[in-house]
C-alpha cells in the first residue's frame, strides 16, 4: 500500500520531501531568473543586429526626397511629398469645392519623378489624394522607393520583420517553463508567488517583443537625422517659401518634417488637400 502511495505522488510530480519536480521553490526561482535574464539579453541582441541595418546605405536617401518621405511617414506621406513638388510647378490641381481631391495639371517636367508621373498619370480626373496609393502606377513606384530603402538597409522589409517576431519565441517559451512550474507548485500546495511575478514579467517581455516591430532600423534614424540637420532651413518653424526654393526643397521639406511643414508653408494648399485631417489621423509631423 505505501508502496502505490509513493507512486501515485511521484505522478503528481512531487518526491518524498513534497517539492515540485523533486526542486526547491528557491532552488528552481534562482535558476529560472537566471534562464530569463540569460535569454532576454541574448534575444535583445540579437534584435538589435537585425535593426541595426546598413550605415553605408544613410548616402542612399540623399537627392531623394520622396524617398525621405516613405523613410519618415511611409507611403503616404511620400505621396504628399511629391504632391507638394507638382503643386510648386504646376502640374497638379486641388478643387475648389471639395477638400482632398486632385487632378493633373500642366505637363509634367523634365525633373519630375518616377512617383510624381506615375500621380500625374493616374490623376487624369479629380480623385482623393488619399486614395491615389491605390492606382497601379502609383503603388508600383511607392514599391520601388520601399524596396530600394530596404535594400539599403534603411527600413526593415517583411524577412527582417519576420525574425523580430520571431525572436520573441525564446522569452515565451521561457514564459511557459514558469507558468508550468506555477500550475504544478499550485497543484502540490507550494508558494509560487514569487515565481508567479517572474513568469508574469517573462510574458510582458515577450508581448513587447512581439508588438514593437520598428520600420525604420538605426540607420534609417540616422539618415533621416542627418537631413534634417543639413536642411534646417526647411523646418515649419522657418517657414520656407516654396516658390523661391523651388520643387525638390519643397518635397524634401515636407518628407523630412512631415506634414507640418506643409501646413507652416502652404497652408491653403493643407487645406485643399485636407492635411489637417491627415496630421490628426497620424500624419508625421
């Protein structure tokens, strides 16, 4: 009888001496806080190689305002860069009657971008500005700007997003260790608090690992840092006047200040396009 008695409590995963798997509560805590902190900062490293990106590719966004625009606030606000150029030269229209929308204006110029002709093209009628990200043509050079940024190792494309996700496996398994250990010392009438507070920690780490997927990586910070500071002159704050710096400057204004500058600017054409509700809705600025 006493013999089947110890056999049914080793099944219940306890040892003569009533500890859980046969290990101390503070034996096993000790081991396991040092397995979480071994394996977070092995997992914070490892992150921070796949968003360290390339620094040699901060060269890859000069002359390039539309490009500093996605690399700011993603595609639409490289659209509204370039938008901001064919307003200068007069080769996109805004309505007067309803807010948001635009139409092609004059041919488009020599200089003109890829995505600026593919707007141009796509804008043969009014449409809402908002929507032109939608137009084969337009999506398809938003594309080429994304791929090149990403190639440069600016922005983080979906392989590099994939393994920061999946870099939050090794914390959630770790997570999962604990809260097996805390269901069985439960079930064998064991203090688990301190071991509850330690997997519960375990889990937020590996739900904050697995939510924050930045887009930029260091060295497309960077290179957005270094064109604000070389073009400080194109801040909101100055006030460029568009018309004297011309095109480029008034799309690489807006791409690396977002649409406040636009709105310090131009605040007519803002309101034409309805940027004051694209700046509430999250627009960089």
């Amino acid at each position: 009888m006493k013999r089947a008695d110890l056999h049914g409590e080793a099944g219940m995963g306890t040892n003569l001496t009533g500890e859980t798997w046969g290990v101390s509560a503070s034996a096993f805590l000790t081991a396991y806080l040092l397995l979480a902190l071994v394996v977070t900062a092995l997992t914070l490293w490892y992150r921070s190689r796949v968003v360290a990106g390339d620094p040699a590719g901060v060269r890859t966004v000069d002359g390039r305002p539309e490009d500093v625009a996605y690399l700011n606030g993603g595609p639409a606000l490289a659209v509204y860069a370039a938008l901001s150029a064919m307003h200068v030269d007069g080769t996109v229209l805004t309505s007067d009657r309803t807010p948001g929308q635009v139409r092609a204006g004059g041919p488009v110029t020599r200089s003109a971008t890829g995505l600026q002709r593919a707007i141009h093209r796509s804008a043969h009628r009014l449409i809402p500005c908002r929507s032109l990200g939608t137009h084969a043509a337009v999506a398809a050079e938003l594309h080429r700007i994304a791929r090149r940024l990403e190639v440069a190792g600016l922005v983080l494309g979906a392989p590099g997003r994939d393994r920061l996700r999946s870099a939050a496996v090794a914390p959630g398994l770790v997570a999962a260790l604990g809260l097996v250990r805390v269901l069985a010392g439960l079930a064998n009438g064991r203090p688990v608090g301190a071991l509850l507070a330690a997997t519960l920690a375990m889990v937020a780490v590996t739900v904050l690992l697995g939510a924050r997927i930045p887009v930029r990586t260091r060295a497309g910070d960077e290179a957005l840092r270094r064109v604000r500071e070389r073009h400080p002159e194109l801040a909101p704050s100055m006030r460029p006047d568009w018309t004297a710096i011309g095109p480029a400057a008034a799309a690489l204004s807006v791409g690396a200040f977002g649409l406040g500058a636009m709105l310090a600017a131009e605040p007519a054409f803002a309101e034409e396009l309805a940027a004051q509700r694209a700046v509430a809705l999250g627009g960089r600025g």
